[in-house]
C-alpha cells in the first residue's frame, strides 16, 4: 500500500500538473481540507530563497518553485521549459549551451556578448552563470530537490550577476534512513524522423542506519538533429549528445554535525548549432564547418553544517573545471565573401567559498550573517582562422597553418563580500527584513606572449571584393600584455515590510538593488585594420546599477480550491551595460549609456474546483523602455530614447489538468498547457556608431503560441505516459543573434515531438 502511495503521487503529476510551487501548495490543501485549517497547508512549501528555511508565502519576493516532479511531468531536463513556468522570464536559447534567461525585461539583446548574464544561475552553492559569448552549460535537473526561481534582483545574497534574479538548482542530499532508486526514460520523434531519447537513475544507499548514505544520479541524452548544414553538407547537424553523473556522500555523526561531499560530471556534446538562415529555406543554415558549443564541467563540493544552541552555521567550499569549444564561422560578417572563423576553445577554474550563521527560526530577531569569496581564472586560446581552400584560391601565402591570428588570453575574476539580514516580527502577522551586502568585484585580463598577427583580413578583403591576388602575409608577434584592472567596491540592500492581514494571506512592500561586475574590454585601445578611421575599443565598462520596487501579494481562498500570487514591480536601471560592435571588422566591446525602466504585473493563479480538476494561469505584462540617453551614447550603441528592451510585453501560460481512476486501479492524468510569448526585438536598432542607420541585423521575435498534451497512468512502482510537444508544429523564431558575423541568426521552436514516458521507483 505505501508503495503504490509513493507511486501515486510521483505520478499525480506526471502529466504536466502546473509546475509552480502554489499548484503544490494548493494540491496539500484539498487533499488535506478535511482537516481542520485545511488551507494553511499553503504554509508547507519550504525555500531557502532567503538564505534560511522559510514559507514560501512568508517570503517578501517573488519565487517560482519546481519540484522533481513537475520537472518530469513536463519533461524538462535542462533550461528550456523553466522560463514557461515562469512569469516574466525568458530563456534566450539559440543553441545548447547558450544560454541566457531574461526576467522583468531587464535586457538589451538575448546574447549579452561580452557581458555578465542579468540572472544568476546557481547549481547548490556554486554560480556557473557567465558572459554571453561563452558557452553555459546546460545541467541535467533530475532527482533534483527543488529549483528555486527568484525573480528581481538578489544582490543581497547572491552577488554579482543576480541584477534581474536568481536561478537555483538545489540537488537531493542523501537519505541514510531508506534505500531508494528510480529511472525515467523519455523516448520520442521531433519532425517525422529525428529520435529523441533521455534517459535518467538514481539510487539512494543507506551505509550506516541514520549515520550515513550515498546517493548517484546519472543521466544521458542522445537527441538527433532536424537543421540541414548546406555548408557542410550534413542532414540534421545539430544532433546532441549529453550524460553525466552525480554521487553524493553524506556522513551525520550526530545531531549537531554532518557532512557532506559531493562530485558531479557533466559533458554536453552538440555537434552543430540550431540557429538557421531563413532565406535558405525552412530548417537550413551554412557554415563551412560545424558551429560547436560543448562543454564538460566537473564539480566538488564540501559542505560542513553545525547547529549551535540558536543559530545554524554552514560552510559551503566548491572548486569547478569547466572545458568548453567555442568554435563559430564569422565568415557572414562579409556575406560569406572569404574565409573567417574562430576556433577558442578555453578552460575555467572556480573556486567559491561561502561561511553563513543563521539563526534559528521563531522569536522576534531573526538573522543571517555570512562571507562569501569567488575566484575564477579563465584562458581562452583564440584561434582565427582561414581554410585551405580560400587560401589556396586566394592566393594568399606565409601562414603556418589556416590560422592568421592566435593568442592566448587569460582573465581573472574575483568576488568577496560580506552580507547580513535581520527581520524584525513585530507581531505574529507584521514582520520586517533589511538586508545588506557590502563587497568588491574586479576582472583583469592578459595577454601571453608567442602568439602572431598577420595582414589575412586586409589581403582577403581585397581580393574578395577587388579581384586583387594575395601573397604573403606579414606576420607580427602578439606581445604579452597586461590590461587595466577594473575593481569595483560598495553595499546593495534590501529592504521590505510584510503584513498577514487574515491567515491565508500575505501582503509584502519591497525595495532592493542589484548590480553587475564592471567589465574591460579584451582590445581596449585597438584600432581597426580594414578601417583605420573606425572607432576606437574604448577601455570597458562600468558596473551598471539597478534598484527594484515592489508590492506582492500571496494567498488562498475558498479552503484552499483558489490560490494566487501577484506582484506589481517598477524597475530603474542606470549605466547600462550595453554590448556595442565596431563596423568594419565586428569587433566586440562594452560600455555604458544611460538608463531605462521596467514596470509590470506577474501573476499566477490556480483554481481546483475539485479534486479532479487543476486550472493555472501565470503571466507578465511588462513595458520597458530606455529613458537617459545622451547624442553620444545613443550613438556607440545604436538605441534611441524610447527604444525597447529586449523582452516580451506579455506572455502567459494556462495549464488544466484533470484526474481520473484508470484501469487495473491504476490512477489517470490528462493535462493540456497552452504557453504564449509575445514578440520583442533581437537588439537596439540601429548601426553602432552610425545614428540613424538602421542596423541590419535589427529584426523581431515571433510572437508564437504553443501547446502541449499528455496523458499518463500510475501503477504500483511505475508510470506510463504519453504526450506531445507543440502540437500543431508552430515553428515561430523565438530568438534573432544580434551580430552580423553569423550566417544563421535565427533560432526557432522546436518541430512537434510525440513521444512516450516511462518512470520506475522501487
């Protein structure tokens, strides 16, 4: 009987129940409204948004949380449905493992080349969130505890990065009471003929009875392609291959003290990119070899917990090696004219430390009070080549290879920072919190010597669009180089008031400020050798400001059958970071303009008329614009006042699921999501550089609207369903590159995949 308990409810919603906490939270309170105060069980979600264990409805911000369920309802192994289930955030995905979440608008373009990310990404204690032109490796989220998606900024707790929100991957811990284990696998078609299959264990090994436990988890995922490559000449490029693993040791001596170690590998593998070109036809792209973007990260983590009388002390040590290929054709920067790619691959070291006391929760003083320290070294080998075949044609001669151009570059990033929170009840149902970071961040690049230079780009731009024959290149040393170091130093808060006016619902005034690392351009000072008279790399860019206002509401009426969470925000961001190019050669670089704002409305509802029938709405309206803008600025970054930001004005998604008793005793689920996304535009307008010039790779979004359907049956230890994604094949673009070197610029929604789940706990 408690097997097929379990069992029922692993699958309860393996058919796509809503995936937001409050359709959790709403569930408990029907299936215990028998029960006196049936609704409060509202206050039985638990977070650690805040650095402590707290109610959700009791938190002052805006949290969307998954659990391991939801995530397998749906189907959801990595990134791409999280930003569906939740309001006001877009995943910005033109290809596996590059990827970049957008929330409350709080965004010029979806690449942030050369930038921080807006939003933190967290996996447990570690950021692995980066600038937009580096891959972002996109981690499997099975048997995961919960993810936690905060929305506006969290520089208070989570630093640098975290200017729009905090994505949190929080794994399982081991369980040394009860022996554990399930498998998931996920098998369908996208198109007519590409095979989709995932496939995801675990097992949970008590060692010692209430002492000690391991826990594994492995995955892997072999997805064919459906993007033709008319360059290289391959039919569905863009397969991708992915496994990994993570095992988990824990060891509680006593009831104080436990320790925890964890290990974890992940290679994500694509072997092309899924960006297309349209004019070449649906599904079609061209480079002359394939785009790669893969990575493998191995992390460790150490982390040590004590329980003192009244407060709780965490020590979390976590050291991460990341290899990735960034491997792109830049050759569409000239229409294809000649060759020109960059081959740079690169590695990053990581190592976060972070030490908190927090107090143990009840009493009129409660407290957080923590350290943090961050250091990443990155180096990148770049590698700008040619191709054999153009050289030869070209005439042009004297390299030692394909490549014109090879240097090895090396950045360092460092974070340490010291932060507090005090939330003060001044009674059972009015609290309030303050919160405070003070730290500092600084980047430093350099340049090692034995690199080489060359005149490739001139010669061939010479011969390409004049007809004038190349000869030998005249090669230079790249000489070591050590770049400015930008170091920035001061507080972010947080500040907010709650209030319960009746029990089953929380009201919460909110102001808090989050900021991004500054940034120095990799060639500063460089001076364009196709156009001498172009501007010049300017140094960088400062750290760019943000502060957030904010009123919410979280409750529950009608014993719990309604439920809703809304947030009103006005968001006002300053020095904007902003990602320019130069025009004759592309060149990237950062700086900063003025200001804009954002102002919206996120919501999420639920309804269960009874225990049968599920009904969620979420969405965000939302409306920012650039409002300071000098004649100077709006020149190097191509926007104008007014100009909007690279984010939808609305999207929504409204999920009904309905329950029923199948065959055999067997418990049934059918559910049909609907999700909507309103178009945005891709970057600023116009030409950096050139005021009035309309940029031409400035282009929209689709604005696109998707459903998906499943049904599924529960058993005793397993689970069947079936479904489908994207039912009626809309295949809008959801995402347009902002630069010109790429052939392909646009990425699209993924073709209709019908497939089948299988899920076993013994």
């Amino acid at each position: 009987m408690a097997s097929r308990l379990v069992a029922s409810a692993y699958v309860a919603t393996l058919l796509a129940l809503p995936v937001s906490a409050l359709a959790q939270a709403t569930g408990q309170a029907l299936e215990s409204r028998s029960q006196p105060g049936g609704a409060q069980e509202l206050d039985a979600i638990v977070v650690t948004a805040t650095r402590r264990s707290e109610k959700l409805q009791d938190v002052p911000l805006s949290v969307t949380v998954l659990g391991q369920e939801q995530l397998d309802a749906k189907g959801i192994v990595g990134y791409e449905g999280l930003a569906h289930e939740t309001p006001g955030v877009v995943l910005n995905r033109p290809s596996a493992n590059f990827n970049n979440f957008t929330a409350r608008g709080i965004a010029t373009n979806g690449y942030n080349a050369n930038l921080q990310s807006t939003v933190a990404i967290y996996i447990d204690e570690l950021p692995i969130s980066a600038n937009g032109n580096s891959t972002v490796l996109d981690p499997s989220l099975y048997d995961v505890e919960r993810i936690e998606f905060l929305r506006g900024p969290q520089g208070t707790l989570f630093g640098s990065g975290s200017l729009a929100g905090a994505l949190r991957i929080l794994t399982h811990a081991p369980d040394p009471n009860a022996f554990d284990a399930s498998f998931l696998a996920d098998v369908g078609v996208t198109g007519s003929s590409s095979l989709r299959q995932r496939y995801n264990a675990m097992v949970n090994i008590p060692l010692a009875q209430d002492t000690m436990a391991l826990r594994v988890v492995g995955f892997s995922r072999n997805e064919d392609g459906y993007i033709d490559n008319l360059g290289t000449g391959v039919k569905d490029a863009n397969v991708l291959k992915a496994w990994g693993g993570r095992a988990t040791l824990l060891w509680e001596p006593t009831d104080r003290f436990s320790a925890q170690v964890r290990l974890s590998r992940e290679e994500s593998t694509p072997e092309d990119s899924s960006l297309t070109n349209p004019d070449l036809g649906r599904d079609k792209r061209y480079s002359d070899r394939p785009d790669m973007f893969n990575g493998t990260m191995d992390n460790y983590n150490l982390t040590l917990d004590y329980q003192f009388d009244g407060a709780h002390l965490t020590s979390s040590s976590t050291w991460s090696d990341y290899d990735a290929a960034f491997n792109v054709d830049l050759a569409g920067t000239y229409g294809q004219a000649f060759a020109f790619a960059l081959d740079a691959p690169f590695n990053s070291k990581t190592f976060v430390q972070e030490v908190r006391l927090v107090s143990d929760t009840g009493g009129r003083f409660e407290w957080v009070l923590g350290g943090f320290h961050f250091k990443r070294d990155r180096d990148v080998y770049f590698g700008y080549r040619s191709n054999e075949e153009f050289l030869q044609r070209s005439g042009i001669t004297g390299l030692p290879d394909e490549y014109y151009l090879r240097f090895l570059s090396t950045d360092v990033s460092k974070e340490q920072a010291l932060f507090g929170q005090l939330t003060y009840h001044f009674n059972d149902d009015f609290w309030a919190t303050l919160g405070l970071r003070y730290g500092s961040t600084q980047a430093q690049a350099f340049t090692a010597a034995g690199g080489y230079n060359s005149d490739y780009l001139t010669q061939a731009y010479l011969y390409a669009f004049f007809g004038i024959p190349g000869g030998p290149v005249t090669i230079t040393p790249v000489e070591a180089a050590t770049g400015a170091k930008a170091k920035e130093t001061g507080p972010s808060y947080r500040l907010s008031a709650s209030w319960r006016p009746v029990p089953s619902v929380t009201t919460y005034a909110a102001v808090a400020t989050g900021f991004r690392a500054p940034v120095v351009n990799a060639r500063a000072g460089s001076v364009s050798t196709i156009d001498p008279d172009d501007l010049v790399i300017p140094y960088g860019a400062d750290s760019d400001k943000l502060i957030n206002y904010e009123l919410g509401m979280k409750g529950s009426w009608l014993d719990g059958r309604l439920a809703a969470n809304l947030a009103l925000y006005y968001v006002d961001w300053n020095d904007i970071q902003v990602q320019a190019n130069r025009v004759s050669d592309q060149v990237q670089f950062a700086t900063n303009i003025g200001g804009a704002y954002s102002r919206g409305l996120e919501f999420e509802l639920m309804a269960m008329p009874n225990m049968d029938w599920t009904i969620a709405l979420n969405g965000s309206f939302n409306r920012a614009r650039v409002d300071e803008l000098t004649p100077q600025e709006a020149a190097i970054s191509g926007t104008v006042l007014g100009a909007r930001l690279a984010a939808p004005e609305f999207s929504a998604s409204l999920v009904t699921s309905y329950r029923f008793d199948f065959i055999r005793g067997s418990e049934g689920n059918a559910s049909l999501a609907i999700v909507h996304v309103g178009d945005f535009p891709g970057q600023f307008q116009y030409v950096p550089g050139q005021p009035g010039v309309v940029s031409p790779t400035f282009d929209y979004t689709d604005a696109y609207t998707v459903v998906n359907a499943n049904v599924a049956a529960a058993f005793d230890k397993y689970t069947v369903g079936l479904y489908v994604e994207n039912l009626f094949d809309d295949r809008s673009v959801t995402y347009v590159h902002p630069e010109a070197f790429l052939d392909g610029r646009y990425a699209l929604v993924r073709p209709r995949t019908v497939g089948v789940r299988v899920g076993y706990r013994f």
